[in-house]
C-alpha cells in the first residue's frame, strides 16, 4: 500500500512537470536537480558504506555547476565534466589520505557521471521539438516494463535472471518487462497518431510504429540493466535500499535506477537518428 500511494502522488507531479516544461524549462531542471541531488547523496552513503570518503557537499555543488551549464549552454556538457572532475581529483589529493586519494576520486567522479550525467538527458530530450512526449515515452515504457516484470515474476517467476545481483528477478518477469514496454509503446503511438490526425500536438511519435517498438524493446533492456547494476552497487556495499525517503520503494536511487541507463540510450538514440 505504501508503494502504491507514493506512486500516485509522484507520477501525477512527474506528468504535470513534463508536459509544462516547454514553458517553464528551468522548472524541469530544478526538478530533475532536486532528485538527481538526493539519489547522488545516497550513491555517496553507499560509497561511504564501501570505504570512501567523498567530498558529499562539493560533489553535489558540481551537480549544481553541471546543470547550470547544461541549462545555459547544453554544448558545455563535456569540457564542464572534465574540468569538475580535474577539480575534485585536486580536492581529493588534498583532502584524502594518500592511501584514498584515487578511490575518493574515482566514487565522486562515477557519481557525477552515473547519476548527474544521466538524469541531465532528461534536460535535453525535454528540449527536442516533441520534447513531453519523449519523455512521456520514456517514463510510461520503463514504469510499465517495471510493473509487468514485478507481478509476472511473482506469479510465474521459476528460472533466476541475475541470482547473484537480484535474486528475486527472473527470466520470466525479464520477459514479461519487455511486453509490457512494448505494449504500451505502441498504444502511445496509436493514440499519438490519432492526436495527430485531429491537429492535436499533445502527443507527437512520427514515423512507423516498428521504429517505436524497437526503441521500447532497447530502453526496456537499458532499464533492467540499470537496475542490476543498481543492485550490484547495492550489494557490494551490503544494504538492501539505497534509502528510505520513498516509503514502499526505499530511496530515490532505487526509484530512478532505471532510469539511470534509460534516459541516457533514448537521448544517444534520438542523436544517432538525427545523424543518419
């Protein structure tokens, strides 16, 4: 019940802020800033679980610079990581003992990749010309791929996917994860088409529909393989949640894992589509 009263409280703020974005983008950012922040502080408990000991406040002030940049000029993207990271690996060589210096480092510069980089996809994909509905795609086909996999797997789950990162998945609910992306992919691109057809542009998915079933096929994929590797995190640091902020799904790392890996393939995607 706890999970499923978070969820109707989230999901409904998540669709109202994706679909004011094209408005309001510097909401969206601070948005996806606020739960970027709180997932990479819990990344840095687990680091600290593991035996390091990052700069957490300075990690999550180069979060803030990273978005700022990303907001002001999406084009600063690269050389702004670069420079971040130099930066704490200064801090860290400083700051650390010298038997830590590079493992200090090493966890803050993968957090700010891992959870800063990826939930700024986001950002962009929000900025394309069918921005909401990207993102609107990207949700529903993870979220769905989520819960077909979490009931299926219950139910019918015998044949173990990853027993030693997960052992509650199963290849069974793997399965199941993917037809249910794919099932709401396509409902999307019927009800994008028919939106269409009227001049409606709430919801825009040009091209064939085989194009978008293929893209829920990869992101679902994308998004169970982030959340194994959240897992492994997980388990190498020996805790069952990243956290409890979520009451019913533990932290907001265990809530965007997923996402994680997702974002990042459709935003590489909608790139190399644009090149070809």
């Amino acid at each position: 019940m706890q999970r499923i009263l978070t969820a109707v409280v989230l999901i409904p703020i998540v669709l109202v802020v994706i679909f004011v974005s094209p408005r309001w983008p510097l909401l969206l950012m601070g948005f996806i800033f606020v739960f970027a922040a709180l997932a990479l502080w819990e990344y840095l408990g687990l680091a600290a679980a593991m035996g390091a000991k990052t700069p957490r406040i300075v990690v999550i002030v180069c979060l803030a610079i990273l978005y700022a940049a990303i907001f002001r000029r999406p084009d600063w993207m690269a050389p702004v990581i670069g420079c971040l990271s130099l930066a704490l690996l200064i801090l860290c060589t400083f700051r650390s003992p010298v038997n830590r210096v590079l493992a200090d480092t090493a966890f803050s510069v993968f957090g700010l990749i891992y959870v800063g980089l990826s939930m700024s996809t986001l950002y962009l994909l929000s900025s394309q010309d069918n921005g909401p509905s990207l993102l609107l795609f990207l949700f529903l086909v993870v979220w769905s791929g989520d819960i077909a996999a979490l009931y299926v797997g219950r139910a019918f789950g015998r044949w173990r996917l990853a027993p030693t990162l997960s052992p509650n998945k199963t290849w069974e609910g793997s399965i199941a994860s993917v037809a249910g992306s794919v099932l709401i992919a396509v409902l999307l691109a019927w009800i994008g088409g028919i939106l269409t057809s009227h001049a409606i542009e709430w919801l825009s998915y040009p091209g064939a529909w085989l194009h978008w079933i293929e893209l829920a096929v990869l992101l679902n994929i994308a998004a169970q393989v982030g959340d194994l590797v959240e897992s492994a995190i997980k388990r190498g640091a020996g805790v069952k949640d990243s956290g409890h902020l979520m009451p019913g799904h533990g932290g907001v790392l265990d809530r965007i894992d997923a996402l994680l890996l997702a974002a990042p393939v459709l935003w590489y995607a909608q790139l190399a589509q644009q090149s070809f």
